[in-house]
C-alpha cells in the first residue's frame, strides 16, 4: 500500500500555538544554548565578573572618605594646586573634559559630587571590560551565525515556516547581544548594587544616585547595539565564518591603532590630543565609550556627541539593511 508523501508532511498542526510575536525567541533560545557549550564562552562569562568585585573596593573607600568628612573639600580640593594635580593625574586614564568634569564635582558637598564619581567608576570598567572582551565574545559567536546558513542554506528553512526575516534577525541579534549584556551590562549593574550594599549609608547613597542603573543601561546598549548588528553583518556578506571573523577583528583593530596614530599626530602639532575629532569615527571603540561617557553625564560637549551618534545610527541602519539584503537574495532567486 503507497502513502502520498504530502499526506505526512503537511498534516495541519493541532497542538498549541505560540505567540507570532515570540518566534524570534525560539531561534534566540536554540542559539544560546548551542553557543553555551563552548568552553571559551564559559571562561569569558566567568571573567567578566572579576573586575567587578575588585572595582567594589573603590566604592567603599570612597564612601567611607566621605562619611568621615563633612564635604569633600579636603585634600584633594582644598587648593587650586592639588585640584590641577588631580585632573592631570585624570587626563592619564580619560579625557581632558572628563577630568574637568570630574576635577569639578571633587570640589561640590558629597551628595553632588557621588554620581560623577560613581559614574567615572561604572564608565571605567566598561572600558576595561569591553576593550577586549566584547571584541572576543562577539568575534567568537557572531561570525558564523548567518554564514552558516548561508553556505547550508538553512535559512530558507527557516523562511518555510512562518517565520519572517525580522524575525530571523532579531533571533540571531538576540543571540550575541545575550552573551555580550552578560559581560558588560550585568557586571556593571551588579557592581552598583555592590557598592550601595558597601557603603555605610546606603539610603543616602541611592538617593543620589537612583538614576545611574537606567543611564548604565543605556550606555551599555549603545555599544552592545552596534556590535552586535556589526559582527552580523559581516557574517552575512560571506559563506565562510573565519573571513566573518577575520573582518570583524580587523575592523575594530585597525580602527584603535589609526585613531590613535592621528590622535598621537595631532598631540604632537597641538600640544595635546584633540577630544573633538570627528577622526574618532573610524575608532568604533572610541567612538562608542565616548558616548557612553555622554549618556553618564561625563562628557559636555553635547554638539559632538550628536554627530558621532548620528554616525553610530547610520552604521545601524547600514547594518541592518545589508543583513536583510543578503538573507533574501535567496529567496528572490
């Protein structure tokens, strides 16, 4: 006796249905779990949270400086001398305008001067950790998320069922941006809540700094963002992941190294390095912490800070549009 094929494949489903809005997080899910088993990945994850306890310690000093001076015009504001020899000692690990900033608020009763401080703290170890960790996490997962599908072809499988290509990209994105919140986002937040458990007066504390968990979660979402759609898009214009990888690697690199050959260059003809160059876009990395001191309130220069993020969300689109191109090409075919 013969069955018809179609009589087996296209049996109507009669289980339950989820949600259309959710199909994204299937493919998330599935991604996760696979990218999970990379021992890599797992000793990533894990030392993305050591800087965070050491970075604690600097909570609890600073409020116990505090709690035992009535404001924290002491020592190091208490001349004009010492204040320009703390913003020079800044200028080593920031910029000028970060160290003025910073140099300031030293100088405002301790209720004022905590959210600089505690957001120069936060905005530093993002640096750290994003310096090169999120250049190797997302090196290591993005690369061959689409290529492999490309090259197997399994995306048009995807595509039979009902799921979209939106939907395909937001459960690839969903993927990387996971593993890189968990490095930089989580650690940070984390790490205030460390401090706030450290410091003697805890009530006072979040008083005055209530808003800084929200400005942290969006700083970090302005380079997890890119990222994420950067490291995808180079995954999509190949079939072989290692050349994704290779991109992805030089990009970032060769940036750093020629932004800071022309920041060096510059230094030498003016004195000292500019803080609003516009070469600062072919540095992702610069230009991306420099809006994360923004959106934390370290940075005044509120007009540069909208072109690079004009810039950044340029790069987003550009992004976005050559994933959606190169996913339905097949399609079209």
């Amino acid at each position: 006796m013969s069955v018809a094929i179609n009589n087996l494949g296209y049996r109507n489903w009669e289980g339950r249905l989820g949600s259309p809005w959710l199909r994204w997080l299937t493919i998330a899910m599935v991604g996760i779990q696979i990218v999970f088993k990379s021992q890599w990945i797992k000793r990533l994850m894990f030392l993305a949270w050591g800087p965070a306890i050491g970075v604690g310690g600097i909570f609890f000093f600073y409020e116990q400086y505090v709690e035992n001076r009535d404001t924290i015009q002491v020592g190091i504001a208490s001349s004009p001398r010492s204040q320009k020899q703390f913003g020079e000692m800044l200028q080593l690990v920031s910029s000028s305008s970060q160290a003025e900033v910073i140099s300031t608020a030293m100088s405002k009763p301790p209720n004022e001067a905590r959210g600089y401080v505690w957001s120069f703290v936060l905005v530093s170890m993002l640096r750290v950790s994003q310096g090169w960790m999120v250049l190797v996490m997302i090196g290591l997962i993005a690369p061959s998320l689409i290529a492999k599908d490309i090259r197997s072809r399994a995306h048009l499988f995807y595509f039979s069922k009902p799921i979209t290509r939106v939907d395909y990209l937001v459960g690839k994105f969903s993927i990387v941006a996971f593993f890189v919140g968990f490095v930089t986002l989580l650690p940070v937040l984390a790490l205030y809540a460390l401090g706030v458990l450290l410091s003697p007066d805890a009530l006072d504390v979040i008083k005055s700094t209530w808003f800084l968990p929200f400005r942290v979660t969006v700083a970090c979402l302005i380079y997890i963002v890119p990222c994420c759609l950067i490291g995808l898009a180079l995954s999509s214009l190949t079939t072989e992941s290692r050349f994704a990888g290779f991109a992805w690697f030089m990009v970032w690199i060769l940036g750093f190294v020629g932004y800071n050959i022309v920041n060096n260059i510059s230094a030498l003809g003016n004195g000292m390095p500019a803080d609003d160059s516009l070469w600062r876009i072919i540095s992702l990395y610069d230009c991306l912490t420099f809006l994360q001191s923004w959106v934390m309130d370290l940075e005044t220069n509120h007009a540069y800070a909208m072109k690079l993020l004009f810039f950044v969300l340029l790069l987003c689109l550009i992004c976005y549009f050559t994933i959606m191109r190169k996913i339905s090409t097949p399609l079209r075919a």
